[in-house]
C-alpha cells in the first residue's frame, strides 16, 4: 500500500498530467544537479515540466491516463516530462537538449494523443512543425497563390489592352475604304414570240386547196 506522502504524489502528478498534452518518460542517469536543472529551464520555456519520482510512482500516476503503457518496463532512474503546449515543440527541446549533452536524457517512451510510442518517436514528433511554423508554411502557400492570381489577372489586361488597340484601326480601315458598287443584274433578252405550229388538219386543208386551183 502507498503511504499518505506516496499518495499525495501521485494525485498530484495525476492533476498535472489531465492538463499535459504529451508525455515523455526518460532515463536521466548520468546527469548531475547542473544539468538537469539546465534542462528544467529550457523545458520551463516550451511550457513544459520534468518530475523526478520513483518508476513506482510512474505507473501509479498514469495508470488511469490513455498512456498507461508508458509507464511498464521501467528500470533505473526516470523522469517523466509533461508537456502542456505544443507536443513538437517539446520534443524539439529533448532531442536538441540531448544532442549537446552525451545523447542524455534517454527517452524511453512517449505519450501523445491516444496513443503511446517508443523512444524512437521523438525524431518523428520534433520534425512535425509548431503552430507558428505551420501558419508560416500557410502563409507563405497563401502569398504564392495570391501572387500567382495577380499574374494571370495582369496577363488578362495585357491581352484585353492589346485586343482593344487592335479593334479601332480596323474598324477605320473598313470606314474609309471605298464602299463596292454593286454591278447591275445582266438583262434578259427578250423572247420572241413565234407562230404556233401549224395543226396536221390544215396543213392537208392547204394542200387540197392547192390542187383544185
């Protein structure tokens, strides 16, 4: 059974850690007073803390969170790191923090969202970029498409410039051309009107008539 001291611990990081957005727990062996309280202030600046308790007390404090399993598997001297501003931003002071100093401290497992990731994942989650640097990114996608509208928009008035200099010149050339005089329609000759034929009856009429003569 916890003491009251044990008990009184772990309902406090509990507190902490239903505000934190993220957890790192880590190994912070080999790290004297110095440099841990270096790497508290530099956590203190992305809105972030580190606990030293015992790896007991670890997994008491996050057995009711959804990063329970962050807690298992702890051997040697951890501390767990509740991050309650950007995630990224956090694991950028970790990784950066442990560059320059031995690889240390040694994250070991990571809480974020739901769902619980290896040490490894630190690499992942400092690479994805801040709030500040997505809006950066935004506005930068937002300047280019602003800009790239502004182009065809001045293509359009150049070409609409062009096309309506181009229109009055040629309307002045119709104008002043000599207008095309219409050649008058051929006239028919006129038909001449004939006799009609003559019928068989009085072709034989005239022909008798001939004769008796």
């Amino acid at each position: 059974m916890p003491t009251p001291k044990k008990e009184a611990v772990v309902q406090e990081l509990g507190s902490r850690l239903k505000r934190a957005k993220a957890v790192y727990v880590a190994d912070y062996s080999h790290m004297n007073v110095t440099t841990l309280t270096e790497l508290r202030n530099e956590l203190r600046k992305a809105d972030a803390e580190i606990q030293i308790v015992k790896n007991n007390l670890i997994r008491l404090s996050l057995a009711d969170t959804p990063w329970a399993n962050a807690g298992k598997d702890l051997h040697g001297p951890c501390s767990l790191t509740l991050a309650y501003g950007e995630a990224p931003v956090v694991a950028k002071v970790l990784k950066r923090f442990a560059a320059y100093h031995k690889e240390r401290p040694v994250v070991k497992a990571i809480g974020f969202e739901d769902s619980v990731h290896g040490g490894e994942f630190l690499g992942t989650l400092a690479s994805m970029p801040t709030r500040q640097e997505a809006l950066g990114m935004l506005a930068g996608v937002l300047n280019s498409i602003i800009a790239s509208f502004a182009r065809a928009l001045n293509a359009v008035a150049d070409k609409t410039t062009e096309a309506g200099t181009a229109t009055p010149g040629a309307a002045l050339t119709q104008v002043s051309a000599p207008a095309a005089t219409a050649e008058p329609a051929p006239v028919a000759a006129p038909v001449e009107e004939t006799a009609p034929d003559a019928s068989p009856e009085a072709a034989g009429e005239e022909a008798e008539g001939g004769a008796e003569a």
